[in-house]
C-alpha cells in the first residue's frame, strides 16, 4: 500500500557516509567512540548520579567494550547514533550525546546525554546537545529532535533549556528508574526554531 507522503529521510541517511566528528562550542569535539573509552566508560557508570538517572549498570570494563561495539554498529542500522564528548585538546572523556529512537521515515530522534561528574555544571551536556542538534537539522535534515527527562531531575530541565529545547509537557508516570516511576519532562526541537 503507497504511503501519501514521502519519507523525511530514506535509508542510508546516515549509514550512507562515515559517522562525523563534530565540533561543538568552547573546546569540544563529539566523536565516534573508540575501543580504547571502554575503561572512562566504565569510570563514568561507577557514578551514584549516574545510576540515578539511568537503567543501566557497568560491571566492567569488558561490559563497557561491548557497549561501545553496540555503539559503533548502531550508526550502520540507523536506529542509534552515539558519540563520545572529548576535550579538544585532550581527548579526556567528559560525557555521551546520542539519536536514539530514530524514526527516519517521520524525521524525528530522541537526544540523549550524560556527562562525567569532573564534567558537570560546565555546561558540556547542552553545548554537546546544540552541536548535535544542529547536525541533525542542517547536515542531515531531521524535522523534530526530542528530549526527556524525570521531572526531578533539575540539571538536564537547564540542559535543554540551554539546547534549545521548548518544554511542551510532562509525561505521568512514564520511566522506571530504580528509586520507582517517574514523571518526565518531554522537550523538542523543530527544524527552524
């Protein structure tokens, strides 16, 4: 059956080219991931603030390193594009900004982050979400990026802010995290806001 529209973005969108590095503001890079981040990654998950937020645990290294696989394989199936945040100059891991949830056809992603605790209240997770952002819409041509977060959770509500991100709702009862079920925030981003 023919659909009336056509598609925002076809197959290979992404897949069709390498997966870039981009440039975000005040020293940092957003890059694909590499082997040699497993031991940051797994750094980074032994954070309290990071087990608040997030579903997921890292027991090791080696865990980390197929993450990291995972990662890498996802920009080839266009459902997933993950990028590891890095300073400039370093290369030091300073946090994590991804597309989940692509939906190709429709034009729309879910923007994720977090950010290593050295890392936090320097405004890294919304500089890295803008750069993003801004690739999606002008390199690749998304129409919609969207946002969410527990309603509690105060810094990534400034991060999106600070991305550009409109508050349009708040979503009841809507993740399980490991404290119960939280309401969460649902933010977005338009092509030309």
């Amino acid at each position: 059956m023919p659909f009336l529209i056509k598609p925002v973005l076809t197959a290979g969108a992404l897949a069709g080219v390498p997966q870039p590095t981009l440039a975000a503001a005040d020293g940092l890079v957003l890059r694909p991931w590499r082997a040699g981040d497993a031991p940051a990654v797994h750094a980074a998950f032994q954070d309290p603030a990071i087990h608040q937020w997030h579903m997921r645990a890292c027991g090791s290294e080696e865990e980390a390193a197929g993450w990291i696989t995972q990662w890498q394989a996802s920009w080839a199936g266009e459902n997933e594009a993950q990028w590891a945040v890095v300073d400039e100059r370093t290369d030091e891991l300073r946090g994590r900004v991804a597309l989940r949830q692509i939906l190709l056809g429709s034009g729309v992603a879910e923007v994720a982050y977090w950010t290593v605790r050295r890392a936090r209240g320097q405004g890294v997770a919304a500089r890295a979400a803008a750069a993003l952002s801004h690739w999606a819409f002008e390199e690749i041509g998304f129409h919609r990026l969207e946002l969410f977060h527990s309603t509690v959770n105060e810094a990534s509500c400034r991060v999106a802010v600070k991305a550009g991100f409109a508050l349009e709702g708040t979503k009841r009862s809507a993740l399980l995290h490991p404290d119960g079920w939280h309401d969460m925030h649902f933010h977005a981003r338009v092509r030309g806001d």
